[in-house]
C-alpha cells in the first residue's frame, strides 16, 4: 500500500488542480453494479432506496473503500432540482421493464419544431412551465415536486455518507445545450433541425442557457457539494462536425464554466462518445479548474498529450474489460493508466463511464487497488 | 432530372429539394428503379466521405433521413413495378435480449437498406431463439448483432451458440456493434467482426457476398 498523507477531499483537489496527489485518486461510476453486488434486483432497488442506499454504501466498503462516491443511489433526474435536463421519461425496472432490466430513458420528442420560436421567447424555464403538461399530460408542479423529494432524499443522504467519511462526487448535474436539446428533440430530429432551421436552434438555445446555469446553482446552493456534473455526449466530433460543435455546444460550455468557475465550482464535463477532435478546445478553459472525464470511447492517451498540463483527466477503464477482462489485464491497463495518464499529477482512475452492472467484482477491486498500491514510473 | 443534381442534393443536406426532384422526376415519367439507383449511389458517396472523414455522424444520419423519405415517395411505383429480387444481400438485425437500445441499430439499418441490402429487422431486447428462426426462414448469410450495454454480451454469446447447434455458424456471418462492443468483446462472444462504424459494416457485408455487391 501506498502510505496515505492526505485525505480523500485533499486527493481528489490536488488531482483537479494538477498537482501531484500522495496517490492516484480511484473511483468506479457505480449505481447498478453496486445493487447486483449486493444480491438485489434492480427494481427492488428502484422501489426501495433505503435499499438502493445500503447497497451502495455497503459494496463502496465491500470494495475497500475510494476516493468519490459517484452517487449514493439511483436516482432519475441524476438528482432533483428544477429542469437542469431534459424531462425525458425514465423506464423503471419492475414497473416499466422487467425485474432486473436496467433503468434506460424513454427517447421520445417532448417537443416539436414549431415550439423552438416558444422557447426563445420564453427561455427553458418558464416554456416548461407552459410546455409540460401540455406535452406530458402531468402537471409541471407535480414534476417539481418530485425532483425536490428527490433532492430532499439527496441532501440527507450526503450528509449521512459525509458522516462516514465518503463524499458524494456532484452538488448539481446539468445538460449540456445540445444534450438538453436533443434529449427534447431525439437525436434524429434533432440533427435535421440543425440543418433545416439553425438560426430557430440557437435563438432557442441562447435564451436557455442562462435558465440551465441557473437550476444548477439552485441546486449547488442546497446540495453544499462544490462539483457540477456536465452531461455531455451528443455534441462531440463522434457526431458532429466542428463547426457545430463551435456554434451550438462550446459558446455555452463556456458559459457554464465562467459561470461554475466563478461560484468556486468545480465543472466535471462527463464526456460519452469520442471527443479527441474537440479536446483542444479546452485549452482555452482556466487551467486546473475542471475535470474532462472520459468513456474509453476517446483515446485517453491523445487526450494527455492535448490536456497535460491543463486539465485533470479522468477515466477509463472499459465496461468491456470489466465485464470479460481478467484481473491481470484490468491490472495491467490501471497501470498503464497511472504511468502515462497519471505522468506529472491531474489523473482520477476512474471506469469509462458507468461501471457496468455486471463488471466481475474482483475486476473492480483491482482497479480501486491498484490506485492504492501502484505509485507509478513517474 | 439531371442525376447530379439529385445527388448534390443529399450531399448537400438538402431533403427538401431531394424530395421535389424525386417527386417531379416521376411526375414526368422517369424510371422509378432509376431515381432509386441514384439514390442509392448519393448514399454510397456520402458513406465514402464518411469514411475519409470529411462527413460526420450527423451526415449519415441526415441522409439517412433523406434516404427514407424519398423511399416511401417511389415505394408505389416500386412495388407496382416489382422485377424481382434485386437485393444485394440479407441481413438479420437485432439488439439482443437484456438490452432495449436502438438507436446506432436503427442508422446502421438505414444506411445498409440504402445501399441496397435486405435487412430483417427484430427490434430490441431480441431472445437467441428469435434470431435462428429469422436466419432460417430468410436463409440470410448475416446476422448482426449492436448493444450498448453489457447484459446484451450474454445474449450475443448465447445466440452465437445456438448458431452453432443449429449448423448455421459456418454459413453465417455475425458482426457486432455498439459503443460497448470491443476487439475483447468479439473473442469473447465468438463473432467474426466487430464494428463502432456503420460504412464498415456495410463493407464487411459487401466483403461476405461479393458476387452481389453493388
């Protein structure tokens, strides 16, 4: 074991700000994985999360414990707090898909083409306000409500890991613009409005922008948790082209950042899919303040050589490694990771994305131990 | 109607004039298996670019879109029309069981069935026993397989295994997909390919029936 002279708050800060940490920070994304582990199906969990709560405390400390709790339990939106995403349906396991299926969102259009001129006139909040019963058939009080229980249950529940010494990783998650966007639209409409109507696009998301800000603060404000989670996949060169991405992603990334950043907070940008074409421009947020944390769809390689020096990078080990790999192979790619990621300070080892539900538990384990145990070349 | 002006059309991003031209064609007489064809051809220069870079994703997926469009406007005269079987191939296509996403499925199945293949498609959360059966009526030589979470890895492997005690493995190609999927994956599962992009798989089909390829 590596002697431990900071604590895990400590660890996790130096990493962000890029300086050399007494170790790798370590932590798996889990919330499936950790009910599996735990002998539950997923829709006891979804209708029980005193249960869902337990599971994930008692597999965090089934596993040795590391640095971040991802989340204490399952939650839909991410947490509550008002509209900081799109309010998209979430199947539940045992209710809307079979007992031990996992949660997935229901991708449907919540609005149409001819509502984008309603959202630029109004901004995100307050077309919600007008939109959502309308589209949904439930009253948008009904909607808040919820998302402030579940932000209720989500307070508590951090302060009751804080107590045993685990930190929950995020006090807000919010979408990025074209995530919010084409979670609304679909990915496929989506796509066709940014060919056939761009200007309704970007009037729409312009008005917007400041609302999603907004909830996140609100959020940031109850929660206490200096991190805001950015959701992003869909606006990366995996799916469009840079010119896109430079009119309808990164003027708001920029945005939320001078906004997260300015609070004292943290911006976590969770990037899905393969963004090695537009990591350069990160390069041009402030330095040491954010955290690009990737899926093992982007090279986390390249995306040392374009962010060394600048940006914590967090990732990646593979759901398919952990889900087949041997623990040697899982070892052996965690230390490659630390020795070339990790090369100089600002590496989190973290899983690409969610841990898989059925990630093998040893495979887990040896990554969290290899943090603990493995110092690295540099 | 001039063929490039089709074409410039859908590489253009521009349905609505694909749309105008492909209905105007027919209004004056053209051959509906012509305007297809040069469709079809729109759709195999916008995978070439995708595969040189030069179109993205969100290229697929808008012709893709246009594709369809277009299709269902000559489909009455297609089918009215019908000379037989010229399709370049078939293929059985599903998300299997444990996993209900569709969405890179449903552009991979776009751009394959542009490009002049037949694709029975099965939808999501699909059981091994649903795909033999499939190939078996069909007699298709392909079956893919996309997933973009792990459960579906026990599906593939499950279904793969069935292919085997069938005696249909050796006549079948399986190529898997899927942001999840990986080289480690397709050993894993027993497939013969593995893919993250749609015009490759479309190669690997091409590559399995040669002699039909368009």
């Amino acid at each position: 074991m590596i002697p431990e002279t900071m604590s895990r708050q400590e660890r996790f800060e130096a990493a962000v700000a890029l300086e050399m940490p007494d170790r790798v920070p370590v932590m798996p994304l889990m919330t499936a994985f950790a009910v599996h582990c735990q002998g539950l199906t997923q829709g006891e969990a979804w209708r029980d999360p005193d249960k869902s709560f337990k599971a994930m405390l008692d597999t965090f400390n089934d596993l040795g414990g590391f640095d971040k709790l991802y989340k204490p339990n399952l939650y839909w939106p991410m947490i509550g707090g008002k509209l900081c995403s799109a309010p998209a349906r979430n199947l539940i396991p045992g209710r809307d898909l079979p007992e031990d299926a996992l949660n997935q969102i229901d991708e449907k259009e919540l609005f149409t083409r001819e509502d984008y001129d309603r959202l630029a006139a109004l901004g995100w909040n307050a077309f919600w306000d007008e939109h959502y019963e309308k589209m949904s058939g439930r009253s948008i009080e009904r909607l808040i409500s919820t998302q402030n229980r579940l932000l209720d249950r989500y307070i508590k529940e951090v302060e009751a890991c804080h107590s045993q010494g685990i930190f929950p990783l995020f006090g807000a998650s919010v979408d990025s613009s074209i995530m919010a966007f084409s979670m609304c639209r679909t990915l496929t409409q989506f796509t066709m409005d940014l060919y056939e109507v761009p200007d309704k696009v970007k009037a729409a998301m312009d008005a917007s922008c400041d609302d999603l800000i907004q909830n996140a603060l609100d959020v940031i404000s109850l929660t206490k948790i200096p991190l805001v989670f950015i959701v992003l996949e869909r606006g990366s060169g995996f799916y469009y082209r840079l010119d896109i991405f430079e009119q309808f992603e990164w003027p708001y990334l920029k945005r939320y950042v001078d906004a997260f950043v300015s609070e004292g907070l943290t911006p976590w940008f969770h990037f899905d899919t393969d963004w090695v074409l537009n990591l350069p421009y990160l390069r041009q947020l402030p330095r040491g303040k954010c955290v690009c944390d990737l899926d093992s769809m982007t090279d986390i390689f390249k995306a040392k050589e374009i962010l060394d020096g600048h940006m914590c990078i967090s990732g990646d080990v593979p759901a398919s490694l952990l889900t087949l790999g041997a623990p040697e192979k899982v070892r052996d790619y965690c230390q490659r990771l630390i020795d070339e990621v990790g090369k100089g300070g600002g590496f989190f080892l973290t899983t690409g994305c969610e841990c898989p539900v059925d990630a093998k538990f040893e495979n887990v384990k040896t990554m969290i131990d290899v943090a603990k145990t493995y110092k690295g070349k540099s | 109607m001039s063929k490039s002006i089709l074409k410039d059309a859908f590489l253009g991003m521009r349905r609505q004039e694909a749309i105008d031209l492909v209905e105007k064609g027919l209004r004056s007489g053209a051959d509906p298996f012509t305007i297809l064809k040069e469709c079809r051809q729109a759709m195999e220069e916008v995978g070439k670019r995708f595969e040189t870079g030069e179109f993205f994703l969100s290229e697929l997926i808008y012709s893709a879109e246009v594709f369809k469009a277009v299709s269902s406007i000559l489909e009455p005269d297609l089918t009215s029309n019908w000379p037989g079987d010229e399709s370049k191939g078939v293929v059985v296509f599903g998300t299997p069981r444990g996993d209900v996403h569709d969405l890179g499925k449903n552009i991979v199945i776009t751009m394959m069935r542009a490009q002049g293949l037949t694709v029975h498609d099965l939808g999501v959360d699909v059981p091994p026993e649903r795909f033999i059966e499939r190939l078996q009526e069909t007699e298709a030589p392909i079956l893919a397989l996309s997933a973009l979470i792990t459960p579906a890895f026990i599906s593939m492997r499950e279904t793969i295994s069935l292919l085997v005690e069938e005696g249909l493995r050796k006549n079948t190609l399986v190529i898997i997909g899927g942001g999840v999927t990986t080289e480690l994956v397709r050993k894993e599962v027993g497939a013969d390919a593995q893919t993250l992009d749609p015009t490759e798989a479309i190669k690997l089909c091409r590559r399995y029936i040669p002699d039909r390829s368009v």
